[in-house]
C-alpha cells in the first residue's frame, strides 16, 4: 500500500493534469483525509511545517494555472443548464 506522501502526491499530480488549483490550505485538508483512511492516527493534522516539508521532498512550487487549454467546457456547461 501506498504512504501518505505518495498517495497524496499522485493525488495532486492527477488534480493537476486537470487543470484544477490546489491551495495549501485544501491540500492539508486531503492529506488528513488520506492518513485518515490508511488509518492512521486520528489526531494527526497536516501542520504549515509538515505541509512545506511535503512540498520541499517532492519539489512541488506554486504555479498558475491558466490559458486556453485549461479552459471551460462550454458545451458541458450549457448541456448542465
């Protein structure tokens, strides 16, 4: 079975290809859920310190995400509605 960081990481790595921005805050908050399904400790919380080490260890940075390839659908949209 996977650990945390790597599931977490392969998580982030799909949310990415997506298109989707993860902020730090939402990705502390999936970390907990994952060790919580592995688990793992209930008291555990993804700190700001283990959240930074997370990103340091696996070289993940802030980008934006943006341009036309990670535009809407506009016909899904309009098939919603």
């Amino acid at each position: 079975m996977k650990n945390l960081k790597t599931q977490l990481f392969d998580w982030l790595k799909s949310q990415r290809e997506k298109g989707c921005p993860i902020m730090g805050s939402f990705l502390a908050t999936k970390a907990v859920a994952i060790y919580t399904a592995l688990g793992g400790d209930p008291n555990f919380h993804a700190s700001d310190a283990w959240l930074d080490a997370f990103k340091k260890e696996y070289g993940i940075r802030q980008i934006k995400v943006s341009g036309e390839i990670r535009s809407a659908d506009k016909s899904a949209a309009e098939e919603y509605r």
